[in-house]
C-alpha cells in the first residue's frame, strides 16, 4: 500500500496496512542535520539581505528580483526536493506544502522582512539557540479598513501558484508512492485578524458591514483556490489552517464563527466532496465549542487537537469517543511533551495514541502542531520507532 493509498483509508475510516503519519512542518536543524538534509529555508536571511545589497536598497527591485529567482524550474524543484527528502528518510506519508501567503508568496520585499498576499508582515530572524532561519509573523499591514481595502486582493489563479502546483505534483511522482504530497492555504479567520493584527482587528469588528466584506474576500478566494485546485488536477486532500482558538478558548465569539467563517469552510467542503477531494482543518487552541459545527458542515480530518489547552472536555479521546466515527483525527504528541520529556514518556503516550485512536482507521499521528527548533531529537525519533513498531494493523497493544 502506498502513501496516498494508507492516507486516505484512514480518513474513510478504513483500516490500511499501517497507521499513516503526518507532519504540518519539521522546522528542527538537530533533526534535518541527523537525517542528512540542509533545512529547506536556510539560507533565507542571507538571500534577502544580499539581494537587497545587490538592488541597493530599491524595494520594487529587490521585490521583483526575489519573485523571479523563486519561481524558475530549478528553484522550485530544489525547495521542494529539500522539503520531501527530509519526510521520506524520516518516514512521514504525507507532508504538505502552503500555497497561499507566508515565505513563498511574498507580495513587498524588505531586507530584514517581508509582507505576504494577505498583508502579513514575516520578520526574518535567526532563532537564538542554533541560527536557524525563520520567518515569524510579527504584526498586520494594515491600520484601519481603508488601509486594506487600498491593498489588492491575492489572486487564485496567480501564475506563480500554479508553477508551484503543478511542480509539487511533478515532485510527487519521483518518490515512487512513498510520500503523499497535498496542498495547503490559509482559511479565512487567521488570515483576516493577521493581516490587520489583533488590535485593529478587534475594532474592525464593531463595523458589520467592513469585517463581513473582508471575511467575504477572504473566503471566495478560498474556495477560488480550491476550484483552481480541481481544475489543476487535484483529487486527494487539501489542508486549510485556520487558527480558532487559545489554550483557553476562542479567539472571537461562536456567533461570528457561525455567520462568516463556517459557512465558508462549509462551501469549501461541498465543491472538494463534489470532486472526491477530502479537506483538513488545522486548528490551534481550545475550539471545543466549535467541534460540533465543524463535524457537520463537513470536515473530513482534524488537526492537532492541541493537547496543552485548559479545557478538561477539549480532548482527543474523550472527542474520539463522540466524533470518532465522524472525523478523521490527526494528532497529538505535544511539541512541548517533545522538547520537555524524555523518550519514555513519548513511546507511551504515542503507543495510548496508537492504542486507542487507531483501530477501524480514522486516525494519524501526528504532533500536536509541528515539530519546532526545541524539540528533542531523541523524542522525535521515538515518536516514529514506537509507530513503526506499534502501528501495524491489526492493532495490538496491551
């Protein structure tokens, strides 16, 4: 059985050969150094600040000169052969790669940061504990409704997108089945309140009418991005991210929620089910009062169930229990379980995972979010030894 095969059995809560794994990001120089791979954005700063030496300064240039060096055929094959190389040695099934916003979607370039399609400004800054290169989300571009609305709009069908698309699928086929390699962009709440930064977002909300036009943009080029999807080919799994939550509840109440941001997700859900095409949430924090919702206007796969939250009823077994015939999960060792603990501790709680979410499908292991630069090298390779010894079907753990 090959990776998309045991992927989605799992998600139409079959029982594959084995429990598929999956991993929103592996941003760990300790890990890629230990399998033999250059991080995939390393690298990054130096580029941007030699660029910007090269254009002196002119940022239209600089903009311009970064755009056209990432999409060539070379580039774009390079990144994405650093990215997959890593999951394949390690072992992961499906990996993801983002086609909206963030590092490969820059919309103005600086030398030290940059501002995304949505309006995001990334600092690019080198993490203190191994120089690692990444891009932190530092604040929103824009200050008030006017300032966005000058802004223009991403486009679905960008023709950089689509280069991506089309050589990520190209890429896929080189690993000969072994690594399942699906799409992903941003949903409509993240990319709203990011773009303008908890602040001006939070007044944003006393208008109806401003918040609801810019929720609309937001989700018809979601959708518009997902019909662009179908028509490029795609027939697997699109993940979307979109934050609804902190450990301690929602980031806006239930009732905005329900009225402009579900019910797009829930027209992303019927044109991808209308095509064979599953969708995955990826959603931080505590949205347990969400779940229900998010069950029924159709997600197929849930991600991470972040173990960390306050909530006691915000739990993977417990949601297993109610939901587990309804939603695929994914998820949920603790990257901070991962940074903290020691390997003893990870195999049991990946064997609980395995044990009692794995039976009859519908579930994958994951982390609970992404496997950052704190994460202990010997839990990561714990994590993957126990699911390799304890994940094959029939499950059987005492």
């Amino acid at each position: 059985m090959n990776a998309r095969e045991r992927v989605l059995k799992a998600i139409n809560h079959e029982e594959p050969d084995k429990v598929p794994s999956f991993e929103l990001s592996v941003d760990n120089l300790k890990i890629c150094e230990h399998f033999g791979e250059k991080y995939v954005f390393q690298g990054l700063i130096e580029s941007f600040d030699k660029t910007h030496e090269i254009c002196q300064g002119d940022i239209e240039a600089l903009t311009t000169t970064i755009l056209k060096a990432t999409e060539t055929k070379s580039y774009i094959k390079n990144t994405l052969k650093q990215h997959l190389n890593l999951y394949h040695k390690i072992g992961i099934d499906m990996a993801t790669v983002p086609f909206t916003g963030y590092i490969l979607f820059p919309k103005i370039c600086y030398q030290d940061y940059f501002i995304d399609e949505y309006g995001r400004i990334f600092d690019l800054k080198r993490n203190p504990a191994d120089e690692m290169d990444i891009a932190y989300y530092k604040t929103g571009n824009f200050s008030n409704f006017e300032e966005y609305s000058d802004f223009e709009l991403p486009d679905p069908r960008d023709p950089r997108r689509e280069k991506y698309y089309k050589g990520m699928k190209k890429m896929e086929k080189e690993y000969n089945g072994d690594i399942f390699v699906i799409p992903s962009i941003w949903g409509i709440f993240e990319s709203t309140w990011q773009s303008f930064g908890f602040t001006n977002f939070s007044k944003l909300l006393a208008s109806e009418r401003k918040f609801k036009k810019v929720f609309n943009d937001r989700g018809q080029f979601a959708l518009d991005l997902v019909k662009a999807f179908i028509d490029w080919g795609e027939d697997g799994v699109i993940l979307i991210y979109d934050d609804y939550g902190y450990k301690s509840g929602l980031l806006m109440s239930p009732k905005n929620y329900r009225e402009h941001v579900l019910p797009w997700i829930e027209k992303i859900c019927n044109i991808a089910h209308e095509h064979g095409v599953k969708i995955i949430l990826h959603s931080c924090g505590d949205v347990y009062p969400l779940f229900k919702d998010v069950v029924d206007i159709g997600i197929d796969a849930i991600h991470p169930i972040e173990p960390t939250t306050a909530n006691p009823k915000y739990d993977i077994f417990k949601l297993h229990e109610q939901y587990g015939d309804k939603v695929t999960f994914i998820g949920n060792v603790s990257p901070q379980d991962l940074s903290d603990k020691d390997p003893e501790y990870i195999k049991d709680y990946t064997k609980h995972l395995i044990k009692n979410l794995g039976p009859n499908g519908g579930y994958i292991l994951s982390s609970g979010h992404s496997i950052n630069p704190a994460v202990k090298l010997e839990n990561f390779l714990a994590m993957y030894s126990t699911l390799k010894e304890y994940g094959t079907y029939p499950i059987e753990i005492e």
